[in-house]
C-alpha cells in the first residue's frame, strides 16, 4: 500500500474524538507539509535554476495533474498573470478530464496514459517548456503518460509526488518527493499532501519569478492591475519606490498603461515612458539595473 493511502494508526478512533481534539488532530497534522517542503528544498532549488534558463529564453510553465493535484496546478498557472504579469499562454494547466474537471470528479480521467500524452503533444510542448508533473501517489496514469510525452518532446519535467520512490520523481529529469507520510482520514491527499504540493508549487513560480526581474527587493514590481485593489497597489508600489506623490505615480501609471517598473523608471530617472521603456528592456527587465547610475 502507498504511504499516502495508508492508515495513520494514531487516528485510529478519529471519529469518537471531542470537537476540539478532532479539530486540532487535522491541524497538527499540516504542520508535517511545511516539513516536507523543507527536506525537498535542494530539489526544489535544483528545479529553479534548470528552468529559469528556458523560462527567460521563451519557454513557459507547463502543469499536468488530477484531482486535487491537478486542482492546485491550475490554480498556480491563473495567479502568475495578476501577481506578476506573467503572460497567460505561457502558463498551461493540463486537467486530466478536462475544464469540467475543476468543478467534478470526471470518472476515470486519471487513469487514462494515452490522454495524457494526447493533451501534452496537443499542448504543442517543446524543448523550452518546463513541465511540472503534479500527483500526491506518483502513479496517476493520465501524469505519467504526459511526463514520457514531455521528455520525448526534450521539456524540462519536474515530478512532484508525495511517495518516495515513486515513477513520477524517478522518471522526471529533476524528482522532488513531498514525503507526508499517512493523512488523517486515510488515503484523503487534499490534506497535507495538497498542502505541501501548494507550497512547493508556489515556492517554484515565485523563484522563477524572482529570477526573472518580477521583484524588486520584495516588491511585486511586475504586478498586473486586474481590480481596484491591485490598481491600488500599484499606486503604493510605485510612490514607495520612486518617492513620487500619488497624484504624480497615478498619472505616471496610465501613461504606461499600468506597468509599475516603467513607471518607477520614468519617475526616478525623470524620463519620458518610452525611455523607461528602453531603459529596462537593455537589462532585462531589472529594475534595480534601470535604476542604476
């Protein structure tokens, strides 16, 4: 039996507990992902330096998984554009089942090799691309199918599973197992398995991020302003870094349709937005060089 179907045989009589202790039991037990997120990081590092190198020269983040694994890929790809103007169609969620899948279970998707190769040759995957192969047991059919898909294509694949040993982590060029042993109701993976995956997959894309010039310090410089809240942002982003009032960071960011580094650049520098433009595309895209002497 996998680790992660396993009974945890201290929960034995998990449903006779007290309110309170019930509630702890299942809050304790997270604990254990941030732990197996930390005994990966070397993986998880390793995995960040290989992909930056195709990201930057054009590549995109390719993530493959079922159910909850897969759940949490999609969500991973649809906040890289808001928090870091992250293009949308470099950012590929391949559900097994398909969009309907989000919402319900699609019966038998998962175990379905031939359709995850099928949805990763459709996804016209190439020797750029980055896969992130997501499955808490490291066995999904639908993942494996797409991971022998990624590689024959010449991608970068990264497996993530929640079992050591498992063909998910063996099989990708870099194998990064989340090791949360048995959950609390037995087999149920959308606890500290999901959790730790969600970890690790926002660990991930914000490094690449961060590697990409996205950030400024700890600033989310590269934010894409969706809603009055992130427009706000922006206009807090951009006077904190360039020392402009509001008003002028406001007019600033219309100018150049809302991109806060331009903004900063064209404010710090007392540039013309076309300069900035420039300024920043001759360093790619690092706002601590354009605003260098």
């Amino acid at each position: 039996m996998l680790n992660t179907e396993a009974p945890d045989r201290r929960h034995a009589d998990l449903d006779l507990y007290p309110v309170e202790d019930l509630v702890n039991a299942f809050i304790d037990d997270q604990t254990q992902a941030v732990s197996a997120v930390r005994a990966a990081s070397q993986q998880i590092a390793a995995a960040v330096s290989a992909a930056v190198p195709r990201i930057a020269a054009g590549g995109r983040l390719v993530y493959v998984g079922a159910g909850t694994s897969g759940r949490l890929g999609l969500l991973d790809s649809v906040e890289l554009y808001p928090t870091f103007s992250w293009p949308r169609e470099r950012a590929v969620a391949l559900l097994a089942g398909g969009a309907t899948a989000m919402y319900e279970a699609v019966e038998g998707a998962e175990d379905d090799r031939q359709q995850g190769a099928a949805d990763l040759l459709a996804a016209r995957v190439g020797p750029l691309d980055v896969v992130l192969l997501l499955a808490a047991s490291g066995v999904t059919p639908y993942v494996l199918g797409a991971l022998r898909a990624a590689r024959a294509a010449g991608a970068l694949t990264v497996g993530l599973c929640n079992n050591a040993h498992a063909p998910i982590a063996l099989e990708a060029e870099i194998g990064i197992t989340l090791d949360t042993g048995q959950e609390v109701i037995a087999g149920s993976t959308r606890l500290k398995a999901g959790t730790s995956q969600k970890i690790a997959l926002n660990t991930l894309s914000s490094a690449i991020m961060v590697r990409l010039h996205k950030v400024h310090g700890n600033l989310m410089v590269d934010l894409k302003p969706t809603n009055a809240k992130l427009i706000r942002r922006a206009i807090g982003l951009t006077t904190l870094v360039s020392g402009a009032d509001e008003e002028a960071a406001r007019a600033m960011l219309e100018a150049s349709g809302f991109q806060v580094k331009v903004a900063i650049v064209a404010l710090t520098r007392k540039i013309s937005v076309e300069q900035a433009q420039l300024r920043l595309s001759a360093v790619g895209g690092s706002l601590r060089q354009a605003l260098a002497d």
